[in-house]
C-alpha cells in the first residue's frame, strides 16, 4: 500500500547513504521508485490473477546505480509508454514523466510473466 511505499522510498535514501552515495541521487531513486510503485499498486495490482507482488533491488555497478523494479502484474512497457508519451506531455501521467526525467536511463524486460524496469543512475 501507499504507506510500505513511502517507507521503501526512505529506505531507498538510507541505503544510498550508507553506500556513499550523494544525497541527490538517493532522492531521485526514491522518488522513481515511489511513482512507479504507486502506479504498479493502482493500475496493476487489480488487474493481477495472483497475489500481486513488487521486488525491488538496487546494484552498484562501476559509476552507476542500477534499480529494478520487479512485479508480477499484467504486462505494461514503462519504457515504451515515456517514450510515446514524451513529446505529449498533456497526455502522460506526470509521474512516468518525472520518473523519465530523473534517471539517466531506463529500460523494461518482459520474462516469466514478471515486468522488469531497470532504471540506472550515475553515481558520480
């Protein structure tokens, strides 16, 4: 619910803390990970045949931080819808396009039924 996702959204900040990671980052991270949730919880977790599910995990690799977001609710392309959307920014739901903004990169895989966005951010 919306409460486990603002908690998540603060642990995010305190573990890029704790990893040295500046504070600007974290937030950004923490901010991602709170629009895509909220919507993954709104738009998917309804839609969902099985008990709905998000997995998060956060990687450090060379000068990036790498999050992924991983839920097991119908498939929806994030990567796809921001870059559809982006030039129509009337249309697009304002947190996709803040989510767009902040991280240096993301993409989405569709395997075993789960929906996987990989957002990257530099760390440096």
């Amino acid at each position: 619910d919306s409460e486990d996702v603002s908690l998540v959204a603060e642990q995010i900040e305190l573990f890029c803390k704790g990893h040295k990671i500046d504070s600007k980052t974290g937030k950004k991270a923490a901010l991602c990970f709170e629009e895509l949730a909220v919507n993954i919880i709104k738009f998917g977790f309804p839609k969902c045949e099985k008990q709905p599910g998000i997995d998060l995990r956060i990687v450090f690799d060379k000068d990036k931080m790498v999050m992924r977001l991983q839920d097991n609710c119908p498939m929806f392309d994030v990567e796809r819808y921001i870059a559809q959307e982006i030039d129509r920014a009337e249309d697009i739901r304002l947190g996709l396009k803040i989510t767009g903004g902040l991280a240096d990169d993301i993409s989405y895989v569709h395997s075993l039924e789960n929906n996987n966005v990989i957002i990257r951010f530099p760390t440096s």
